[in-house]
C-alpha cells in the first residue's frame, strides 16, 4: 500500500476511502489484468488464419508476455489473496480452457488435427503443461531455458494433434517461432 500511495502522491488513508483493505486492491487489479489478457486472447483468435496460426499466436503472446511477469507474483497472490486467487483459477479454467479447446475444435473441423482426440481433455492438457513449464521444481531456471521449454511443449502437444495436412502447416508455423524465439 506505501507503494501505491507513493507512486499516485496520495496517503494509504486516501486509498482505504475507495478500498477497505489490500485484498479488494489486488482482486480488482487481478480482474483488470485478466479482462485485458481476454480482449487480447480474442483479438488473437479473430486474426487467426486457422487453428495452427490461433495456437501459434496464443503460444507466442504467453511467450512473450508471461516472461514479463514475476513468478512470485502469482505464489504470493496464491499465498495471501485467496480471493484474488479464485479469481485468476475461475479466468484460467473459463476463458484459457475454452480459448484452447476452441482452437482444437476449430483444428478438427478444418482437418489439421485429428478426429479422434477429445479437446475437453487436451485442453485441460495443455493448460496444465503451462504451469509445469513455470514449475522451478521442475524445470530449474539454472538448468533450463523458459523459452525451450516452452518451445518443447508446444511442439510435442502440436505433433499430438496434427494430421499430415496439418504438420507441413505447423511447420512453417514452427519456422517462424523458432525463428522469432532465437531473436528474443
């Protein structure tokens, strides 16, 4: 709250007049950052060619954007905001579940990606690979690099998915990430 006080020149009792106390600060601006990531999200879908090039996009903004982010950021909301925690789950398994499992649907009906798969499951999937890729118990930042990890993932779940029709698609797609991630 010093913080904040400071950085708008006001007191912290100016900020408790329109707040009642750090939890209600941190789920609102939890639910601002959320609503843009979701206007985001949809503007990527709407540019999207098909469902490859809607992944690709997906994959490359979380990229992007995610690496901005502190890790302890979301442990401490997890740690000490509860309310703003179930917030960020409730955004994660509605609109980050729905947006992948939209694409594989969308992938299956443009026969890039397999009929036979299930997009309720691989898009639980694919979310939970998100998470892991972030697990430092996992994948040690000392050990390994955010951006091949996440490259790693992406390409195994994508391969999973692809029809023939759809990998010589996703390759050239993949030429483009792996070209753009070396520049990152």
């Amino acid at each position: 709250m010093d913080d904040i006080a400071k950085r708008l020149g006001i007191s912290k009792k100016t900020i408790y007049q329109y707040f009642n106390d750090k939890d209600e600060v941190v789920e609102l601006a939890t639910l601002r950052i959320l609503e843009r990531e979701k206007k985001l999200i949809e503007n990527l879908q709407e540019r999207s060619e098909n469902a490859i090039h809607e992944l690709y996009l997906i994959t490359r903004y979380i990229r992007q954007h995610i690496v901005e982010i502190n890790p302890s950021i979301l442990l401490d909301i997890q740690k000490y905001h509860r309310s703003a925690w179930k917030i960020y789950q409730n955004f994660k398994d509605s609109v980050f579940l729905q947006t992948v499992e939209s694409s594989i649907r969308k992938g299956i009906e443009e026969e890039y990606f397999r009929a036979d798969i299930n997009p309720k499951i691989l898009a639980k999937l694919r979310i939970q690979q998100n998470h892991i890729a972030f697990d430092d118990e996992i994948f040690p930042k000392n050990e390994f690099d955010w951006t091949e990890v996440q490259l790693q993932i992406f390409y195994n779940f994508c391969y999973g998915l692809l029809t023939p029709k759809g990998v010589e698609l996703f390759e050239n797609y993949a030429k483009t990430l792996t070209t753009h991630a070396a520049k990152n």
